[in-house]
C-alpha cells in the first residue's frame, strides 16, 4: 500500500486526511455488509416463493392429469350403502340423465317445484331407505327449497318406466322436462348438505354419505353467504382441498355453515 505524503502540510494534517478517508472506507464497508445481507434475505424469500410457487404448479398437474369419472359432470355422489347417484344441473343435463342414463333397475326422483334437478339412483330398486332418504335430500338440497330458504323439502321418486317425454294432448314439454304418470311415493328430507375431505379430494353429498367416508366435514345449510367466501371458509376448517371443488358441490344461492351443538 502506497502513501502519499503532502509535503506542504504537517503530519497532523496528512493524518487527518488518512483518517477522514479511513471513516469514508468504513461506512461504505458496513453499506456493503448490509446490502449483501439484505439481498441474502430477498434471495431466501424469493427461494421460498419459488419453492412454493412450484408446489402449487405441481397439484395443479396432478389435478388436472386425474382422469374424471363420466358422472363427474353432473351431480353425483356415493350414497352410504355404495349406490352412485347422479342428478341434473340443469334442463340439458337432465335431459341427458333421463334418456341416456336411466336403466329400468333405476329409481327417479324429482320434485312438484318447477326447476327441480331430476336424480337417478344407478340400480335403486335394490337399495334400502338409506340411500332414497340421502337421494331425496340431494334433490331437495339442489331445488329451490334451497333458494327460497326451506329446511325441508317434498320430494318423490318412481320407477323410469313411469317416467315419459309425451306430453298430455295440447301440452307442450320443454327440455328437461318430463310426464310422471302412476303412484309416486314421497320423501320429506332436511334441506341441508355435507362437504368432505379425503386426502386432498373434495366429496360433497346427503350428511350419512359423506359422514360414512370421513370424520373431516362440514354442513351447510341455506343462508346468506356468497359461494365464493364460504368456500375460503370451508377449505380453512377442511384444512385443504380446492376452492372450485368446493364451489362445485355447493347449492345455487346463499348459504351458512351449520352451527353444532
């Protein structure tokens, strides 16, 4: 390291200047030290948002490679003794379940409320009150009881054979709709709805189906709550699964999560 020496001035004075560029030196070194350490800091945040935001990419792939089952696109779920059920969204898709996917083992269940989803029990005619009573309340749950705030719905069911596209002469029917002709038998459920989970997958259904395949549940029933913002709250009380599944079994219209006693 080289000196320089101003011979025009004293030792004090050539100190003093080594000195004040000595203060200079330091300050600019601690400035150094502390941004190395606050772009050490951003880069681990940074590593963490990388670390996370790949997590996420990652069930989004996984979500997306599960194949869906063909009912998926209607309502459906598992009744508690094994039956699949599946029910309309609206006219077209109950128009599709009644033509496509009504087998004469089948039952069919409806309500007299027009806009009423039409629900299918696959190989009903061998299931017991359990999996009608859970049948009866999806159809209830997904009707305008639910709109119009009812705990409780009238809902019947009848065999397909009595159920029919041809119109009393001089009527009209339109999609999704259908003639039920002979005894009907009827069913009066609580208007209200269970969302699960298992693993990381979300099972919506009747109370006893999704109470039979986990402990991990909530119960919604009609209120005033927004789809969306209930759906934040059940996946926090879930502790997972996914928001648009969760949105997908909820009812049209308001709703709140069922107190417990």
């Amino acid at each position: 390291m080289e000196i320089e020496i101003n011979l025009n001035k004293s030792v004090d004075e050539n100190a003093g200047i080594y000195f004040d560029l000595a203060k200079k030196a330091k300050k600019k070194l601690e400035g150094a030290k502390k941004a190395l350490a606050d772009s050490n800091k951003k880069l681990e945040q940074l590593k963490k948002q990388e670390e996370k935001f790949w997590k996420e990419e990652e069930k989004k792939s996984q979500k997306k490679e599960r194949k869906l089952e063909w009912y998926e696109k209607f309502h459906w779920f598992i009744s508690s003794e094994g039956f699949l059920c599946i029910g309309g969204k609206d006219a077209t898709t109950n128009e599709i379940i009644i033509k496509k996917h009504t087998d004469k083992e089948d039952l069919v269940f409806h309500t007299d409320m027009a806009g009423s989803p039409f629900f299918v029990i696959k190989n009903g005619q061998e299931a017991s009150e359990d999996t009608l009573n859970e049948t009866a309340q999806a159809v209830g749950v997904y009707s305008r009881a639910w709109k119009m705030g009812h705990t409780s719905a009238d809902v019947f069911y009848v065999k397909p054979e009595q159920v029919s596209k041809e119109a009393q002469s001089g009527e009209y029917m339109s999609k999704g709709s259908f003639m039920i002709r002979g005894k009907t038998t009827y069913i009066y459920p609580k208007v209200e709805y269970a969302i699960g989970l298992i693993g990381e997958e979300i099972i919506g259904g009747p109370v006893t189906a999704i109470k039979k395949k986990t402990a991990n549940f909530i119960v919604v029933i009609p209120g005033k709550e927004k789809k969306s913002s209930l759906a934040k709250t059940i996946k926090s009380k879930l502790k997972g699964g996914d928001l648009d599944e969760i949105i997908k079994f909820l009812p049209a219209g308001g709703a709140e999560i069922k107190k417990t006693r």
